[in-house]
C-alpha cells in the first residue's frame, strides 16, 4: 500500500513537469510548443505550431495514461507513459541535432533551455514510479467451511427431548457371511460328536427318572393295596 502511494506521487509528478515542458523553452528560446508533431518525424522547420498540433500532444496523451494507470494500479501502464515521454523528448533532440549540426548548452539562453530537463525529468519520473509501485495485490479467497468429500452420517435426537443435542449412532450394514461366520463360532456348533454324547446322556437321564418314578408307584405297597 505505502509503496502504492509513493510511486503514484512520483509518477503524477513527472507527468506534470511533462505536460507543463512544451510550455518553456527548449532550444534557443523556443518553446517546445512551437515545435509541430510533424516535425519530428520529417525535419525541424521554422514554421509555428499550434498548441493543440504540438509536442503538447503526446506528453499530454502520457499523462492520461499515467493517471489512468495509477487509478487502476496498473505498472505497466505507468512503465508506458514514462517509454512515451522519454521517446519523443529523445526524437526531438535527434530531429534538433540534425537541424542545428550540433546540440549546444549555453548559460545566456542559447542551446538546450529548462523544458527538455522537464521533459526528460519527467520521463524519469514516471518511469521510476512504475517501479516503485507494487500493483495489484491478488487476494486467494478460502471457503469457510469446506464441502465434505464423504456421506455424512445420519443423526438422532437424544432421550432427553428434541431440543437437546444430537448424537451420531452407526447403523451396521447387515452382513450374511459374517453373521453366519457368527451363529458357527457359537458353542455347541463347534463338535457335532460332542452335542451328540450330550443329547444322548440327556436322554439317559429322562428314561431313568420316569424309571424311578414308575418303581414307586408299582412297588409291594402299591399292590397290596390294589388286592385290598
């Protein structure tokens, strides 16, 4: 964020030294907003241009840019602006340098005046703030609460009313080969020889108390008393 802020400053500064350059002198005490768009691209000439038809032209085209790209954050836009300014400050110094012979620096007014520092400055400036700034940051949005990847499990309400919390009960699938496996491993299905001897005995045993009970009811009193 504060890198943001410092790197649009900076390229909305270098955007108005920029814009405001055609406005000053550049070479002999001409100002840069006499110099015609076309000049640049098929000789230097004497002839005065409009302020609209000037080199006004593309450093103010650079500046919308800048702003544009500072209000979207945008670096390489602002990077764009700076590569525009800095182009045709350079054209013009070829296109001068081709007119005059020789591009000069004189302390009376003479040679290269304060506008193409501007100009070029400004240039620098913006590209500077293109670096300087971080752009966009992109957010990674997490869900909150994660779609489950498994069926959940059913839930019942407790005994102690609808209103109480729930807990979560397995229902066992029911399983024919495991209850089988199940009723086999019970006692008594283990040894069929065994539960055999014991039904076995178990019978032994019946037959041998209706035995007892039959030789009390039939004993010596019994019949005495059926003569009787």
């Amino acid at each position: 964020m504060v890198r943001n802020v410092i790197g649009s400053v900076l390229a909305l500064a270098g955007a108005t030294a920029a814009v405001w350059s055609p406005f000053r002198a550049w070479y002999d005490g001409r100002h840069g907003s006499d110099y015609r768009i076309e000049d640049l691209f098929g000789g230097i000439t004497d002839a005065k241009a409009e302020v609209i038809g000037s080199i006004l032209l593309p450093f103010a085209f650079a500046a919308l840019v800048t702003l544009l790209g500072v209000v979207l954050r945008s670096r390489l836009l602002v990077a764009f602006a700076g590569l525009v300014v800095l182009g045709f400050t350079i054209l013009w110094m070829v296109r001068v340098g081709q007119a005059e012979g020789s591009l000069t620096v004189g302390g009376d007014g003479t040679g290269l005046g304060i506008g193409v520092a501007n100009a070029f400055g400004g240039g620098l400036l913006i590209l500077l703030g293109a670096l300087v700034m971080s752009g966009r940051t992109r957010t990674r949005t997490v869900p909150l609460e994660p779609e489950p990847t498994y069926p959940t499990r059913p839930t019942y309400p407790t005994l102690d009313g609808a209103d109480g919390p729930t807990r979560t009960m397995d229902i066992p699938a029911w399983d024919g080969d495991r209850d089988r496996t199940q009723v086999q491993d019970r006692p008594g299905t283990q040894d069929p020889d065994r539960d055999r001897t014991q039904a076995q005995d178990w019978n032994r045993g019946q037959d041998w108390n209706q035995g007892q009970d039959w030789n009390q009811g039939q004993g010596p009193d019994h019949g005495r008393n059926d003569r009787a």
